[in-house]
C-alpha cells in the first residue's frame, strides 16, 4: 500500500513537472511570425513534451503537452486555441509516448516525432479552419508547424538517446 502512494505521488509530481517545463518554454522561448493569419508562433514547448513522452510514456506525455501548452494559451492572450490544444498537443504527447514504449530506439523516436509532426499539422490546419471559416488560410501555417517540430526534433533526440543510458532514473514501477 505504501509502496503504491509512493508511485502515485511520484507520478503526479512528474507530470506536474511536465506541464510547467512545457508552460515555460512555451511562455519564454518563443517568437511570433508575421506572415500566419493570426501571427502564428514558433516556441520550445515540444522539446520537453517530446522528451517526456519518451521516457515516461503516453500519459504524462499527453497530461504535460496538452495541459502545459494549453495553459499557455489561456494566459497568453489565445484563449480560443486553448480546447484545440489541449486535443492536439495531448494527443501528440500521448502517440509519442505510446510509439516509444514499445521500442526505445532511434528508428522508433524518429518515427514518433514524425506522426506528432502531422497530428501537428493535420490538428492545427483543422483548428484554423474551424476558427477562421476559410480551408486557404491555415496553409500559412504548415511552414512554421513543420520548422517548430523540426527544432524540437534535432534538440531532443540528442538529448533522449544521452538520458536513455541512464534509464533507472527515468522509470518507476508500474509506468511501462
């Protein structure tokens, strides 16, 4: 009994963690382009999303992206992307991690980031075309989408494969 509040307790304190990491680099590691319908916006949140997505799994990978990116959505004046969001962006953090439990390998991480790049694209198109009533507009959008998931990919992989080694620290039972 003991044991288990200790697994949930570190749970929960992970993936709070996770949803301020994704909360601050969304917030102060950003910059807005000109050229998409509402200015559009290229930040960092998905380096730590993707990061925990991989090494702790779907469920704190979806609980981080989609709460952390959509909190920064209410506070940060995109009030009406916030439900968008937190579908999109948890959806992204939940396949990562759910591609990757099955198999921790490169091979296995690329493809993941690949499928969140068109959840990614596919979910914000859609968005934006539901927003702004128009299925030309969001097109301004797929460049920065794609630089935005591109960025994260070539920080992040990295940086996973260099955790990975040290893996123990990394898991708890029950998470896999």
């Amino acid at each position: 009994m003991e044991q288990r509040s200790l697994n949930q307790t570190k749970q929960l304190v992970y993936a709070a963690l996770g949803i301020a990491l994704v909360f601050i680099c969304t917030v102060f590691v950003n910059v807005r382009l000109p050229v998409a319908a509402n200015g559009g916006l290229i930040h960092l949140g998905n380096v730590p999303l993707f990061i925990i997505a991989i090494l702790y799994g779907r469920w704190l990978g979806a609980l981080a992206g989609g709460i952390g990116m959509a909190l920064f959505d209410v506070v940060g004046g995109w009030f009406l992307w916030a439900p968008f969001t937190l579908i999109i962006v948890g959806l992204m953090g939940y396949t990562v991690g759910a591609i990757c439990e099955k198999n921790q390998t490169l091979t296995a991480y690329v493809l993941a980031l690949v499928v969140a790049c068109i959840i990614k694209v596919v979910g914000y198109y859609g968005a934006e075309a539901i927003i702004y009533g128009n299925w030309l507009i969001p097109m301004t959008s797929i460049p920065g989408n794609l630089v935005q998931i591109g960025v994260a990919s070539v920080i992040v992989l990295p940086v996973v494969l260099k955790l990975r080694k040290h893996s123990a620290i990394f898991t708890w039972a029950g998470s896999r």
